[in-house]
C-alpha cells in the first residue's frame, strides 16, 4: 500500500500593489525636485528636516515626499522686503549660531 504526502496548501500569494493613482504625485515632490526648485543641496534639506528648518515633509518608507503647498508656504513665510527685516535678520543669526557650535 503506497503512503500518499498529504496535499500541501497552495502557495500563498499577494495581490499585486495597487498603484498610487499619478494625479496624486503630482502634488508632492521628491527631495531631490526640491533641493533644485530652491536652490539647495538634497544634504542641506536632510538637515533641515532633523533641526525642523525646511518645509513641512511626509516620511513614507524610505520615501521623504514634500507637499508642493508645504514648499510653496515656506517660501513665502520667509519672504523679506530688504536685509534688515525681521525674518531676514533671525535666519542670518540662526546660522551664525550654529556655526559657533561646537
């Protein structure tokens, strides 16, 4: 008498991922499109987002995604009509503290 294996359970599989509809990409932007849009290195943005600098930022995996609104808002809150306006005057001394640190 032959000893029949018990069927095993079909693999399992997954669903394919669905994709993230492009509509919706299109408003966020990677840190590299970023980094180019103002003029900056992708590392200086990198920083920004530890010392909470730079533009509002969504962290989806590996994924650092930014919100064209959230780069538009930032832009525009650190407007400056001449060099001696307050913002202008409070990121300069930002920098120069951290500078000074050790």
């Amino acid at each position: 008498m032959a000893h029949d294996k018990p069927a095993s359970p079909p693999p399992l599989t997954l669903p394919p991922p669905r994709p993230v509809p492009a509509r919706f990409l299109r408003d966020y932007l990677r840190t590299t499109e970023v980094a180019e849009l103002l003029g900056l290195s992708p590392r200086t943005l990198e920083k920004y987002r530890c010392v909470g600098e730079g533009p509002a930022f969504l962290k989806l995996g590996q994924r650092v995604l930014y919100a064209r609104s959230d780069v538009e808002a930032w832009l525009q809150a650190h407007r400056c009509a001449h060099t001696s306006d307050d913002t202008y005057t409070s990121v300069i001394d930002a920098r120069r503290a951290r500078r000074r640190e050790p």
